[in-house]
C-alpha cells in the first residue's frame, strides 16, 4: 500500500490495528520549530498510544461521572 504522506506509515502498513491520532506534519513542524530537531517516525505511533490511554482513562471519568460527553476536566 502506498501512503501520500511521506512523514509516517499508516497503521495498517506498521501491521498495527490501532489507527495513528497525531497529526504528523504539525508535531514535526512544532518540534523542528521548538528545537531544529528532526522527529523520527516512531514517535507519531508512541504518541498516538500515550493519547490513547489518556483519552481512555478521560472516557473512564465521564462514565464514573454518569456523564456521555468527555470533557476537559477529564484529563485531569
């Protein structure tokens, strides 16, 4: 499978399930912008799984809540 986006492979072509949840090109943008470092690939999967699980444990304390919308305070 060809990708358009040259800055990271898609979930499916890294055989994971897990669909990618950071903007590739806006987190390298930041980070060259921050530092003038380069980002290596690998990050946008690591990130995308540290957004995941707190994304998750925010789903978590909405339920808790009784509520069906997530908010800010969620994630905190």
């Amino acid at each position: 499978m060809e990708h358009t986006d040259s800055t990271a492979p898609t979930s499916t072509e890294t055989g994971n399930n897990q669909e990618t949840l950071i903007v590739a090109s806006k987190l390298k943008n930041y980070i060259r912008a921050k530092s003038g470092m380069n980002t290596s690939s690998a990050v946008i999967e690591a990130l995308s799984g540290k957004v995941r699980n707190l994304c998750d444990q925010a789903i978590e304390n909405a339920k808790r809540d009784g509520r069906k919308t997530v908010m800010d305070r969620d994630f905190g």
